[in-house]
C-alpha cells in the first residue's frame, strides 16, 4: 500500500533521519539543495517591471523535479520540511508553486530534528510565510543586481572570470585596508621597567606605571638605563592595597557567529568547517540504540533565545551535577539584537542528558570536538558567575610607582563547565602575564620589600592584526553585515577566487584582491560603504517584518547603482603593463595581464598570437642541473611553487626556498 503523504528536506542525510521518526506512513525525499534559482546566464530579473524575477530550474536538478512530481501523484498531502528560515522558506516555495500545483502543500517547522520536535511540528503545519518569502527574494534580487552588473566591469577593467558581491565586496575591502594599514605601519620603540620584589620568601613582579604621577612614558634603551640606575637606589615600600570582588559572568549560547568565532579561537576549524561538521551534528547522527537523531539545534541563527522546556532541563542537570550554588535563582536571559529572528533558538544540545563523553564513540573527532564546544557553552551560560578576589597593589619608591595584581578565585561558577579563554595568539602574551599577576604573597600598606632586580624590556608597537575567520565574523557581524547563513560562503568565495589567502588561518589579501577592492572603492564607493551594506541589510530585514515594501527597497537602491554603473561603463578602461619582454613565437612585446590565478604574461598581439607564460619568483629551482625559475601555481589543495620546467622538472614546494 502506497505511503500516504510525502515529506520534502533538503539533503539525503535530513531525510534519512526524519524518515527514521515518522515512520512508514510518510515518504521522505530530499532536494539535494536548491532546484529552482534565477538563471545562470542572463540576469533574471526584469527591472522595468517592478523587478519581476523570472526563475527557472537549475541543471542537473531537472531529474530530481521530475522524480518529486512523479513522487507526488498518489500523495494526499505535501508536508515541506525545509530549514527553518528564509532560504528553507523560500526554497519549499519554490518547489511548491513548480512541482506541487493543485496539491494540498503546507509547511513545518522544526529547529531541532528529535522524536518530539518533529512529531510536534507534523501535528501543526502552517502556511507558508509569504513575508519572509518576500525578504529572501528581494535579498537574492539584490545581489544580482551587484553581481550580473559589476563582474563584467572587472573584467573589461582587469580579468575575465572574476566576481563581485554586495556583501562580499564590503568583506574584501575590509581584509584590503587591514593589509595596507599592516604595510604602511611605522613601528615605535618603547621600554618597560619591571621590578622583582620580596617579601619574605615571595618573589613577585611589579610594573613601573608613573614617574613623578606622569605615565612612565620610556622610549629609548638609554632612557631605561638611566631609570634603572637612578630606581635601584630607592627604597620600595607597598603604599596602598586594595581589595576588590568581581563577577566575571556566563556567554550567552552559541549563535551562528559566536560559534564560528570559538571555533576558530579554540579549535582552529575555519569558517566553512564549523558550518559543515555543524550540519551533520544538526541533520542526524546514527548513536546506537536510539537510532539516527540531531544533537544540536539548527545552525544558523542570530537568537540567543532558549526554549523553555530546554532551560528547565538544563537547570535540572547543573542541580545534580554540580549542586545548587552553581544554579542562578532565576534562569539566565540573553540580549536579542535588533532584527534577529526570535522564532529561531540559540546553537544547543537537543538533549542535555547526551552528554560529549557519551556520545564519543559514535563522533568524528572533529564532530565530538565541535560538540563538546557547543553542550559545555551552552551548559555554562545557565550557570552563575565566577567569583574573584582581586587585589590590586601600588609600590613606591620615591616619585617611582609601580603596579602589581593578583586575583584569586572565590567561586569557579560557570568556568566549571567552560573556559572562555580563548587560543588566539595574540592573547598568548596577555595569558603569561596574568599567570604573572595571580603569584602575588600578602601585601600589607607599609610593607618595606627588597628589591631583587630590575628588568628593563625592549618592545615595538604591533600593527593591528591580519583578520582571522573568527575577527573577520566577527566585524561584520558588528558592522550589520551578512547574515548568520552568509558568513562562511563570503569567506569561501573570497579564496576561491584568489581576493584573498588564509596563511595560517589569517587573510592576506592577493594583489588581485586590492585591484579589484580599489576599482570598486573608486567607481561605486556606495556599494563599498560599510554604513550603508548594513542599512541595505537591515532594510531587507524590515521587509521580513512587513514594514517595508520589497519593491520600495530595489527601487531605491537601484536609481543611484545604475548612475554610478553608466558613469563606470563610460569611464573604466583596460590598463596595459608593458615589459621589456619579447614574445618568444613573434616577437613582439610582452604585456602584464590578470587571470584567476594572478599575473601572467601574454603576447602584446593576442589574439594573432596566443603564446603566454607565467611570470617567475625570480627563484632557481633547486633541482640540480634544472635552471628553471619557481613559478606559483595553484591546486585544489591551495597555492605552491612549482619549475617553470615543468613537465620536465616536477619539483614543487608550500613555500620558497631560501
């Protein structure tokens, strides 16, 4: 006997868990993605006619729209069990107005895959919301608006092949800045005094803060000499102590950003593995006796907000495993930003009783890992705060004052269950000196100390730091950029087209990646505003609220790009890079021109003559007898240095030889 209704999930995985809870009496099939999108080659949208977007189905997805139709037939009622949220929303509209027509279609919702949230969520199907619908199509018609009108420019201007993104953009001129304020950065000398004091058998630190009540402002060796000499002829006496107590409270639970941003700082997972090993922890785990289940909530979210059965879960599970001081009065409550989707929960547990050791050996290492990230931040951020005793103490010796601290835990609270120290390497540095500050002996006012010896250091102002996935997520989250689904594909594309390298998990932007951010920056300096990415942003969320217009929106953003479009089609014309470089076939001069992997060298003739070659490190290839230069190439796996010998000579290398 036929099953009597159909259920639609976008991938294989989802499906298969969700089939495993409902059962026979439902067919579950997948998607395997997007079927139906604007066309790949023509611009899809017809903007004389209120922006009118014409989609179609994708290739390679027409099987799979055929297979879903046929599917269909003999099915009483279509449940489409997308995402939940604007993209799940839009996508089973989609299916539902091409696939479905004149068939009884309504829509669930779950955000987490569980026996209960799913079954729950089949016992009340709604319709579909045609305002979130309508944010995702005025979202997608914007950005190809940007990106079916600036790519051609980047290629009359610079390359065939190249790309540009509404939000994308904005990120790449972001890494771009950062680098050249890393490149033109001046560093300036400055000195540090600290002194070893004792106290008894106690050693401690104590740093030089104020010279005569100024700041000890040090900035030669010859200054720090002449201090030290003049300090180690004073008395040190301890002239105030104080005691102080401070909370240091829980984080919030993990929304898509934060968790992308802990992931890096403690795992070092990049953006788009934090997205995909999530997926899985969310779509279905096979964990033995019980089956295939989700163990986290949905992934992509900008709500802090926790159900209330799973905050009464949690506060039952810290009472028993930790004891009652380690459970706040009332449950902890976290601050929604503007526009965040409430209906959708915070990254957790789908059941706190799971617990990462228990569910070890049915993990990848990378999915346990990720998990226990996930369980124990969560778990913490409904605990109390830690409490410390800080002491702070002030030494003078003359017109000398120095500074120490030390801080002792009172009450580990939350910090039981989670560390938020993080593994960033500029907080290395930060992390030694405040196990330097925790070693402090009792300080009374009045106390003569001895002085063991001076330590004067040397140091150098630090340009800011290149961006990482986690710093990148998070200025753009801070600046009202992107949304919690975009961050890891902007990051992706980004690499993928050569705009930017990650070097060991930090951005460097490519020299193609500045000549594409500086021809946007100059011609649509609008489109590369920060200030005005996140109000397009936030005016593509008013319209999810119903408060504004889809149209009003593409209207208003459209008349100013298309003056700056018209202005930048008249105006942008091809540099040409001459060299003294003759072609090897006709003789005729080299020329610099840009491809998708960088810089190389083509015949001034193309394309009479289509001879070209790669422009050398000015590197020998270490290979004996070889005299080929290295050359950069690029792989799937990333970028290498390889003979310009090559088939001849195949040595490669990660790095340049010295």
């Amino acid at each position: 006997m036929p099953a009597k209704d159909l259920v639609i999930v976008e991938s294989p995985t989802k499906a298969k868990t969700i089939g495993k809870i409902l059962g026979d009496k439902f067919t579950v099939l997948s998607t395997m993605g997007h079927i139906i999108d604007l066309p790949a080659k023509k611009l899809g949208v017809d903007v004389e006619d209120g922006f009118k977007p014409s989609y179609v189905v994708l290739a390679g997805r027409k099987k799979v729209l055929t297979d879903l139709k046929k599917e269909s037939k003999e099915k009483k009622t279509i449940y489409v069990a997308t995402d939940p949220d604007r993209e799940g929303e839009a996508i089973g509209w989609q299916i539902k107005d091409t696939a479905f027509k004149g068939k009884k279609v309504v829509r669930v919702e779950f955000h987490e895959i569980t026996p209960a949230a799913v079954e729950n969520a089949f016992k009340h199907p709604r319709e579909f919301d045609m305002k979130m619908i309508e944010a995702q199509a005025g979202r997608r018609i914007l950005d190809r608006l940007v990106g079916y009108f600036l790519s051609p420019l980047l290629w009359k201007k610079i390359a065939r092949g190249l790309s540009a993104g509404r939000v994308q953009s904005v990120a790449l001129r972001l890494i771009v800045e950062r680098e050249r304020q890393i490149t033109n950065f001046i560093p300036k000398e400055y000195w540090d005094i600290e002194a070893e004091l004792k106290k008894g058998d106690s050693i401690f630190t104590a740093k030089l803060n104020k010279i005569a009540d100024k700041d000890a402002d040090i900035k030669s060796k010859a200054d720090a000499d002449n201090l030290v000499a003049d300090i180690s002829k004073k008395q040190f006496k301890v002239s105030e102590v104080k005691k102080s107590q401070k909370n240091r409270y829980p984080s919030a639970p993990f929304i898509t950003s934060t968790m992308q941003q802990e992931a890096f700082n403690k795992l070092r997972f990049n953006a788009a593995k934090t997205m995909m090993i999530a997926q899985q922890l969310y779509e279905g785990i096979d964990i033995g006796g019980a089956g295939q289940i989700g163990l986290i909530t949905y992934m992509r979210t900008d709500s802090p907000r926790v159900a209330p059965e799973a905050i009464k879960e949690v506060r039952s599970f810290i009472s028993k495993e930790f004891g009652k001081e380690y459970l706040p009065d009332e449950p902890n409550v976290y601050k929604v930003k503007k526009h965040a989707q409430e209906a959708h929960e915070a990254i957790r547990p789908t059941f706190i009783s799971k617990s990462p050791e228990g569910l070890k050996d049915h993990l990848t290492p990378e999915q346990y890992k990720l998990y226990c990230l996930i369980y124990n931040r969560f778990m913490a951020s409904q605990m109390t705060p830690a409490k410390n005793e800080v002491t702070s103490v002030t030494i003078t010796a003359d017109k000398y004052k120095f500074n120490a601290s030390g801080t002792r835990v009172v009450f580990d609270g939350f910090t039981r269950a989670y560390s938020d120290i993080n593994a960033e390497e500029e907080d290395i540095e930060a992390k030694e000196k405040e196990q330097k500050e925790k070693m402090l002996p009792i300080l009374n006012e009045g106390d003569i100390l001895g002085l063991e010896k001076l330590l004067p250091s040397q140091h150098f102002t630090k340009p800011p730091p290149r961006f990482s996935d986690s710093s990148l997520v998070k200025a753009l989250e801070e600046a009202g950029i992107g949304r919690p689904s975009t961050y890891a594909p902007i990051l992706q594309t980004l690499i993928m087209r050569n705009y930017v390298r990650r070097i060991k998990g930090y951005f460097s932007a490519t020299e193609l990646g500045m000549t594409v951010s500086d021809m946007l920056v100059e011609y649509f300096p609008k489109i590369m505003d920060i200030k005005f990415t996140a109000l397009m942003e936030e005016e593509l969320d008013e319209i999810e609220e119903g408060n504004l217009e889809r149209n009003k929106v593409l209207t208003d953003f459209y008349a100013p790009f298309k003056e700056s479009l018209d202005y930048a089609q008249a105006n942008i014309k091809k540099e040409v890079v001459t060299t003294d470089q003759i072609c090897e076939k006709c003789n005729k001069p080299m020329v610099i021109k840009w491809g998708r992997k960088g810089k190389f060298l083509s015949c001034s003739d193309y394309p009479v003559c289509k001879f070209a070659k790669s422009i050398t490190s000015g590197v020998k290839c270490p290979q004996e007898g070889c005299g080929g230069e290295l050359v950069e190439r690029r792989s799937k796996r990333g970028f290498f240095y390889g003979c310009s010998n090559y088939p001849k000579c195949t040595f490669t290398s990660r790095t340049l030889p010295e």
